[in-house]
C-alpha cells in the first residue's frame, strides 16, 4: 500500500474511492469507533493502476466487482491528526455495483466496515471526510476537478 511516513515525518497517504449514486443516495461507510463517513475505496497498492486499485478494494469490501467510470475529482489533502501531518492524495471515480447492495457490514483487519445508502439531501446532517465530498456530491463534475482540501486543524480522518 502506498501509505509512508517520509524523512520529515509527513505521512503519505494514496487512496482511491468510488462514488456510487442511485435513487437519489450516495454509498458512504464509516467504521467501527468513529463518527465519520467516507466514500468507499483504499489505498493504491505499488504498480496498480488507480481503477485496479478500486477494483480490488470493491471485491474486498463489497465482494462485487464494479463498473469503474469517470475520473470526479483529484484531491490533494493536508491535514493534521494524531499531532502528525498527513499529505493525501485521492482520486474519485464514478462507479456502479454490478449486483444490488442493501446495508452490508464487513471486517476489515479488525475493523468493521458499514456500508450506507445515505440520502443526497441529507449529507449536511452527516460527518463526512474529506469536507468537499458532501458539498461536491449533489452535482457532480463534467470534468475532473482538482480540488486542494487543506485543514489546518486537528482532524479525525
């Protein structure tokens, strides 16, 4: 996985996530011992193509494959959490399951995943990382959008 810390303790995350809409609801999940949503996906994995990388994480998570679209958003995150600064980068592609998918939990490692269709209309109620996703998801993008999400404060996610 593409998770480092570097020389000047800056730890490097490589994530991809898929945003899936229907019926007017967006999938999120969130895990155990937090109080946060996030879109699906995970980490690259070193010689993987991003649209693999979401491939894979979708069979692990979901046990499906997926249908991998358009590349929404790159996102360059800088955040603090844990007293460590953390340089993200995350790409955000359009997908769809290719098989229904009603709430659905999982482990992952030793954490339980739970997976959501939450109302579009309903996202400002919901904590949801990075920021720009709940703002962004309404109306998604024409065109790939670069998108700085820079939060100086102590951060969860």
């Amino acid at each position: 996985m593409i998770d480092f810390i570097t020389s000047s303790n800056i730890r490097f995350n490589y994530r991809v996530a898929g945003v899936a809409i229907q019926d007017d609801c967006v999938l999120l999940h969130t895990m155990s011992g937090v109080d946060y949503w996030i879109l699906p996906g995970g980490r690259v994995e070193a010689g993987e193509t991003s649209p693999q990388a979401l491939r894979r994480e979708m069979r692990e998570e979901l046990r499906q494959d997926i249908d991998v679209g358009r590349l929404l958003w790159v996102a360059e995150s800088f955040l603090r959490d844990g007293g460590r600064t953390i340089h993200g980068l995350g790409l955000y592609y359009q997908m769809w399951l290719t098989a229904p998918l009603d709430q659905y939990e999982v482990i992952d490692g030793r954490t339980r995943l739970t997976f959501v269709w939450q109302p579009l209309s309903r996202l400002s109620d919901l904590t949801v990382y990075p920021p720009f996703v709940a703002q962004q998801l309404p109306t998604l993008p024409e065109h790939p959008v670069h998108i700085l999400d820079i939060r100086t404060e102590q951060s969860t996610a």
